[in-house]
C-alpha cells in the first residue's frame, strides 16, 4: 500500500511536521524567560503548534494513501485525535520546559509523546467510515511506536541541550521523523478488506466530512504552520539591539575614559552580589560567589553554580557588566568564568580550555586572544605557560 502514495504529498506532509516542530519548540524555548502569565501562553502556542503540525501531517498523508472512493471522516473521532495530541504534546513540554530536566524526565516525556503521536494516529485512522474494515499488523504496530518513543526522545535531548539556531532546527527535522516516520510505518501494515452488509450505513450514522472538505481544512493549517514558521524568522526589537550592541571591549575603553564623571554626580552602577535563575517553583538567586562560569545561549544565559546549568533573563554582556572584573573574566565571546575557580588550563588547538572545580567541574573554551589576559590573572608568567601535557593546574 505505501508504494501507491502520492510522493508530493508525502514530502508535502514531512516538511509540514518539520515547520510545526520549529515553530512549536521555538516558542517553548522561550518559556522560562517569560513571567507566569506569558509562560501559560507560550506553552499553550507551543503545544498548539506541534499539535497542528501532528494532525495535519496525519491528513496529508491519509490523503497521499489510496484509500476507497467511498471513504469519509466521522468528525467526532477526528477532533478527539488532535485534542489527545495537544493535551500529550503539552504535557511533555511543560516536563522538559519548566525547571532543569532530567534524564528520567525527559524519558518519561518521550514516552508520552511518543504515546501520544500514536494515539492520534490510531484514533484519526478509525475515524474512516465506509464500506470497509481496517485490519492492522500488529508488528508494525510496535515498530511505529518504536520510531515515535525513539525519535521524540532525540528530538527533546536536542532541543534541551541548546534553545536556539543549529540545534533547534534538528530538534524539529527529529520531531518531523518522529511524526511521519510513525505514520507512515503504520500505514504499511494496514490493510483495508470489505466489510459486512449494512456496515457503511451504520457508519455514516454520526456527522461526516468529505475528503475535499478535511482537504480544504489541511489547506488552511498549512498555511497557520507556515505563518508561525515566518512569522519566528523575525527577529524581536530586543534581539536585533542585542546584536547590534558595540564590542565589549570597545564599551569597556568608553566606560573607562568616562569614569572619572562618577565623580560628578554621576556614580557607576553597583555590581551585583545575586543573579537570577529560573527555578521549577519560580525565579530563584544565586549568589555570585557560587557561579563558575556564565554561557551565552540566544539572548539569554545559562549560569553554572558547580552543580548544573540553570537559565537566566540576562544577556552575555549584560551579565559581564554586572559581575566584578576582579573576579570574572570574559574569556571567549560565549563564555564568562570565574577566575579563582578555576583548576587547571591547558592548551587547546589555537586557543586554550579551562576547568571549573565544583561538584560537577565542567570544562570552558578560552579563545587565543584572551589566554595571555587569563594567565595573567593566574599569575602564569609568559615561560610558565602549558608545556608538560599541555595542562596547568591551579587550585581554587
């Protein structure tokens, strides 16, 4: 059966799963910079989002399938497929969106997504009525929600390991697999025999849509898909003045040539002893004292307190600005890591890695431009540098 598919509309049906994940993930990222009120909204969107892109790919390849003339949808069970994949869709990303997310909990939501997918598969299949019954193989059965568990669980540890750009459109290509992979597999083993006399009639008792009216509805959610899709390539006020913000150092060399007007009535801002980080019950404050090291990701920041990683509002050189010099250092357009504590350097290609002590250490790349300014601080002297192993250990 799946050799007579329309391709068009295959392809069709796999690029529309993969706009409804970018779309849908990209609104979750932004989730836990949002106040309470906005967060409800964006996972709402988000969940809506994947859910359209689920259904739609659904009927877009039911509609590339060769299913009997005589076929129609019975509206009841149709709705009640996308309101299962909503409400499962929401439910794993408020999972791997809210708090730090686990292994386990991002297993236990792959698994519910993946359910979730297939639910919706299977009830939207069973939502056919006609002069027919649907028989399925149950090995295919497993295998499609093999590949559903299995992809959605690639596609949120992407999505979790970075929010933004590369990382997020791989996230939406594994949810697109996820989706259509599970479909189509699906469809391979099913199979539709004739069925009783008087089937068709009982069938057709409940409310029905034509292909060409569930046609021109797919339609319209292509459309809603692609919109959002656009839509998310447009970059916010608050992203393009990010981008466009002067060179740190250039700030730096301005800051200091004007530091003798705090004099004048105009005192420097006073850097801060706390930096808020989104907690699973709100927003929570870490004391500058406990953070290793500050990594740029989007507009945003994850700050590591030894432990893990945890999201915070503040930008890259927003954060650069508010913590003490004598103890932070920029050391590479992505990362800012606290000097005293650091354990060991070594070299690294053109540049240099350093390692964070903590319960958890973790390693920072140091860019070539900056390692002269960090040995400095280490009180490395030029001949000292890293030539046995190419590491340098430093207490904290």
């Amino acid at each position: 059966m799946f050799e007579e598919h329309d391709p068009y509309l295959v392809a069709l049906s796999v690029l529309v799963a993969i706009l409804g994940g970018y779309t849908g993930f990209a609104l979750a990222a932004r989730i836990g910079n949002s106040v309470y009120t906005g967060r409800r909204l964006l996972l709402s969107g988000a969940a809506g989002f994947l859910a359209v892109g689920i259904w739609t790919m659904h009927f877009i390849g039911m509609m590339a399938a060769p299913l009997p003339q005589d076929a129609a949808y019975l509206v009841l069970p149709t709705l009640v497929s996308f309101l299962i994949c909503a409400l499962v869709v929401g439910i794993s990303l408020y999972f791997v969106s809210i708090g730090g997310p686990s292994r386990m909990r991002v297993l236990w939501a792959a698994l519910l997504l993946g359910f979730g997918i297939a639910s919706m598969h299977y009830v939207g299949i069973h939502g056919l009525a006609g002069p027919f019954t649907i028989r399925h193989d149950y090995p295919m059965v497993a295998l499609s929600l093999l590949i559903a568990i299995g992809a959605a669980y690639g596609g949120l540890r992407i999505y979790i390991a970075r929010h933004g750009g590369l990382r997020l459109a791989l996230s939406a290509v594994a949810f697109g697999i996820a989706v259509s992979g599970m479909h189509y597999t699906a469809m391979y083993g099913m199979h539709f025999e004739p069925g009783p006399a008087g089937g068709h009639a009982m069938a057709m008792d409940g409310l029905v849509a034509s292909q060409q009216v569930l046609s021109l509805v797919v339609a319209l959610l292509c459309f809603l898909v692609a919109g959002g899709f656009l839509l998310l390539l447009v970059p916010e006020a608050h992203l393009k003045a990010e981008t466009e913000r002067p060179d740190p150092s250039v700030s730096a060399i301005r800051a200091n040539r004007a530091a003798p007007l705090a004099g004048l009535g105009q005192p420097a801002r006073p850097l801060v002893t706390k930096v808020p980080v989104d907690g699973a019950d709100g927003i929570r404050f870490i004391e500058t004292a406990d953070i290793r090291s500050v990594r740029a990701d989007a507009h945003y920041t994850l700050v590591h307190d030894g432990q893990r990683e945890r999201m915070c509002a503040w930008s890259i050189s927003e954060m650069e600005s508010q913590l003490c010099p004598q103890t932070f250092l920029r050391v590479h357009r992505s990362h800012i890591v606290a000097v005293p504590h650091i354990v060991l350097m070594r070299k690294e290609g053109d540049g240099a890695v350093v390692e964070l002590g903590g319960a958890v250490p973790h390693l920072v790349p140091v860019s070539r431009t900056k390692i002269s300014e960090l040995k400095a601080r280490l009180g490395l002297s030029r001949r000292d540098g890293p030539h046995r192993n190419d590491a340098i250990g430093q207490s904290a």
